[in-house]
C-alpha cells in the first residue's frame, strides 16, 4: 500500500498531459533523529515522450519545490533500472535498512532506496524509518 501524495506536478504537451511526480512532506527519523524530509515517488512519463527529458525536468522541480516547503533531504524507493537516472540527477544510494508502515505493520522496504540532500546534513549509517506508508 502506498501514500497518497500531497504534491503532484504535471507535465502537458499540446494540452495533453505526458508525465507526472507527485512528492509529500513528513517527518521521518534517520539513525533516530527526526528529519522532514520529502518522499518523491510515481513519476510517470507517457512512453510516446520519453528521451526528452521530461523526467528529469519534473524531478528537478519537484526538488526544489521540496526545499521552499522546508525538506532538510528527499528520499525515494526506487526500481533497479531506474537507478542511473537518480544518480545522474545527483541521488545517491542508501546501504541502511528502511522502515515503512503496512496495514499489517511495519516492515522493511524491499526497494533500493535514494537520498538527495537538500540541507547539508549527514547521510544515516544505521537506519531510515519513513514513519508511514511509502510513497
């Protein structure tokens, strides 16, 4: 189960739209310090308008949306083939466990996690806890 966004940004293209982000801001825990931090995650581009940098245009709005709203970092759970586009936008992987919330409680995330510092603060060496349902 999966957050509902707070945020969503939409890409249109002759009225139509072609790709979209949304993001939410909540206070999570790194190594047990409370952190607010912004969760980035359904970032969709419609197969017709890949390749034009549609999505690192919306990741690098939503960015910096996050950091006027006040976020320290983002994190997001991403797909192994997604990877080399987060890193090429300055994300970088977590090595810690992650926590998120189910229905049936809490577990860790089986997704690799990314992380991109918007306040100069320290990456976690132990643990992240979303503290919720990821996003």
């Amino acid at each position: 189960m999966w957050a509902d966004k707070q945020h969503t940004l939409t890409a249109v293209c002759e009225g139509r739209p072609v790709a979209s982000a949304g993001w939410l801001l909540r206070d999570m825990t790194f190594d047990g310090l409370p952190r607010r931090a912004a969760g980035l995650g359904g970032v969709l581009v419609h197969p017709a308008h890949r390749g034009r940098g549609i999505a690192r245009t919306l990741i690098s709005v939503t960015v910096e949306h996050a950091r006027a709203a006040g976020a320290e970092t983002m994190i997001l759970l991403c797909r192994p083939d997604l990877i080399p586009l987060y890193t090429q936008l300055g994300w970088r992987c977590l090595s810690v466990p992650v926590t998120v919330q189910q229905p049936d409680g809490a577990r860790t995330s089986p997704l690799t996690t990314m992380i991109y510092d918007l306040a100069g603060l320290p990456h976690p060496t132990i643990r992240v806890d979303l503290r919720g349902l990821p996003f």
